[in-house]
C-alpha cells in the first residue's frame, strides 16, 4: 500500500491536517483486496476483510500453471485475483492442479523468481510422478533452493491373494493400496484377477505372466505394479523377484507373495494368511521332498534342496525310522550361516534322533530358512537309515 512516511494526523487532532491520498489508498487496497473474494462490497458488511482472510487462507497457496508452462518445466502463477508471492521463504507451500505430465527431472518457477529443482525425498523426480489432472503440493527449501514434492500417504490396506477359481493358473488379488518399492508414491489396486499361463494383458481375468511361457516346477512372484502416466493398476507374475519385466508404461511396483508350480506348470495350491509384515503359505497337498534310505552325509553337512522359495522359512514334517540298532541315529538340520554341527549320541535342540533304545519311529515339525537355492542342510550320525522323510508343508516369508 503506497502510503508516504509521515503520520495521518500531523500535529494535535484540533490543527492536524489528513492527508486525502493516504486515505485513499487504504480505501482502494481495502477494495482491491475484499475484490479477491468475489463477495459485492457493502459499506454495512464489516466482516468482508474478515471472509476475505478466510478465502486468502483457504486457497492463498493455490497456483496454475501459466502460459509457457510445459513438461518437465513448471511455470507458476496464483490462481484467480490473488497476489503473487514476491519471494520465497523457507516452508512456503504451493498446490496446484498438473496440466503437464513429467517426463524426468523438473523445475518449478513460481511468479518468474527463477527456475528452482523440484525433488522427491532429495532425489530427482521419475516419469510420471505428476501425472495429468492432480493436484499437488510443493514446499520450497531454503537452504538447499529446491522445492520438495509432497506425496500424500495412504491408509494402510493390505494386498492379499488366493488361488483363484481356476486354481491351477489364476490368482485373487484383493483390493488395497501399496508403497511403491522405490519409496516414490503410493497406488491403490482394484480386486483382480490373473492368469499365469497368458501374456500379460491389463484388467481382469486376463494374463499376468511378464515374458516367456509359464515354467513346470518354478517358483514365481507376484507384483501389484502402476502406470503413473494413466493411473492405472495392474498385477504380475514373473519368475524374477528382482527384474520383472513390466509391461510398456508401468513404472512402479511392489512385491506381494510368491507361488510354486508343479510338474505340469499348474500352480501348487494352497492357503495364504498375511500380516502386516509377513505372509505363510501353506500347500493344500504337502510335497515329499527327501525320501532317504541311504547317503546321509555324516562327515558334514550336505545341502538338500526344498520346496520353498529362496529365503524363506521352511515349515517342514521330518520322519525318521531307524534300524534296529543299540545306538541312537540323530540328524542335525541347520541353515546358511550357522556352523556345520556334528550330530552327537544325544538329542539336542536341533537335533532329530532315533534308535531301538528310544524310539523305533520319530516325527517332528520344524522350521529351518533355506538359502538363496532354496536348501538346508543335514548331517547324520549314521549314513543308513530304514528311511528318512523330509515333507514340506509351505513357508512364511517377511515382506
């Protein structure tokens, strides 16, 4: 407001003079400002600054993109009547509603003070990260001179699965919402259903397989995945935890469980029960997986490859006969990166024994976690047994 340095009033209110200009400019910024509002002026309404401040409060913050605004390079103008920013101060927030999609690394000019980086979590954004027709809000960083985008976090609603109603290719996946596994947003999915011996294809009982022909005996991992520039969500198989092949345009993803299929590349159905950090499966029809009569290793440790996907945790029925003999036979079972044990005369812990001087049969259920080729290992006190049974009953897997 253009008010000049003296005082309204110039020397005592009986020979003081007001000057007419200043008290015209109060008036004509009073307007200007009610103006921004829309409300009528009205010499009776003294609460118009008040709606005003109420307005500028509400949607103060809320900018456009102007004219040269293009991918990649954001213009920015307030929207309506309301004043542009005159400078940028740490925490000042803006929103505004996308008209360009990004493509990559972004910039963000608010009222032409310059060009400023916009970020995600300190990194540069990816393509689609803003996405046509959403509204988003950028919050300017002072002391690193960039603008950081805000990503709005959804309630938690887990993505659960189940076989499907052709259980030996489809699966359920519920509706629910998912962080995406690089940390750059969040997407909700629809229930869906897919087929895994099928080409990926959008939508529902359609194909979900990544690449290739759907393989007997392989363990695959399903994803919920996300196109950022259509908004849309999907899901996927792929025999690849790691490297997915994503279909055309989807960018994001996140891992969900895992499933095993048989010798005739029908999936091994089951049931899944989840948690919030972790997932079992558990095989409707268990998998004989050793079946041992003889060479059980006793001068260490050999590796035995089971029915689980890598790392995982075995959830295992053991059954051990042993021959009628005076000594007791006992079978140590460890995992990757504990000691190669020797399996003493005695139980242990983690020991699984027998003998005519104890037990003529034996069964126990354990849960041992396999390595990266999804074995365990075994050592015995005897490499000759009347037979040894390793019957995997599923796993659990922490996500």
């Amino acid at each position: 407001m253009a008010i000049r340095e003296n005082n309204f009033v110039l020397g005592d209110p009986t020979d003081g003079v007001f000057n007419v200009t200043d008290a015209n400019n109060i008036k004509a910024e009073t307007d200007n400002y009610i103006d921004t509002s829309s409300q009528t002026k009205s010499e009776s309404d003294l609460f118009q600054m008040a709606k005003t401040g109420a307005v500028v409060a509400s949607k103060g913050d809320f900018y456009k993109e102007s004219a040269g605004s293009a991918a990649d390079v954001y213009l920015l103008e307030a929207d309506d009547d309301l004043a542009d920013v005159w400078r940028l101060k740490n925490g000042m927030r803006f929103r505004f509603k996308v008209v360009n999609a990004n493509t990559g690394a972004s910039t963000v000019n608010i009222n032409s003070l310059g060009a400023k980086g916009l970020k995600i979590l300190g990194g540069d954004l990816s393509a689609g990260d803003l996405s046509v027709g959403n509204f988003v809000e950028v919050v300017y960083n002072e002391s690193l001179d960039y603008f950081e985008l805000q990503t709005q976090r959804l309630l938690p609603k887990q993505i659960t699965i189940a076989n499907g109603t052709d259980t030996s290719h489809d699966i359920d996946f519920t509706a629910g919402n998912f962080d995406f596994d690089d940390q750059s947003g969040q997407a909700t999915l629809s229930a869906i259903t897919k087929q895994i011996d099928a080409p990926w294809a959008e939508g529902t009982n359609a194909g979900g397989l990544d690449t290739g022909t759907v393989a007997a005996d392989t363990f695959y991992y399903l994803f919920a995945i996300y196109n950022p520039a259509t908004q849309t969500s999907d899901a996927l198989f792929s025999a690849s935890k790691t490297s997915p092949t994503l279909p055309s345009g989807y960018t994001k993803k996140k891992y969900i469980a895992a499933l095993y299929t048989d010798g005739s590349a029908n999936i091994q159905s089951g049931s899944y029960t989840f948690s919030e950090s972790s997932y079992r499966f558990r095989y409707s029809t268990r998998i004989l997986d050793l079946n041992k009569t003889s060479g059980l290793s006793t001068s260490s440790r050999s590796a035995e490859t089971i029915s689980c996907p890598p790392h995982t945790v075995a959830s295992a029925s053991l059954y051990l006969q042993a021959p009628n003999i005076s000594s007791v036979v006992s079978i140590v079972v460890t995992e990757e990166g504990e000691a190669d044990v020797a399996p003493t005369s005695f139980p242990t812990i983690n020991a699984f024994y027998n003998g005519a001087a104890y037990f003529w049969n034996n069964t126990v259920e354990i849960a041992a976690k396999v390595n990266s080729a999804s074995q365990i290992y075994l050592r015995s006190t005897y490499g000759t047994v009347t037979f040894f049974k390793w019957i995997t009953l599923g796993w659990e897997e922490r996500l």
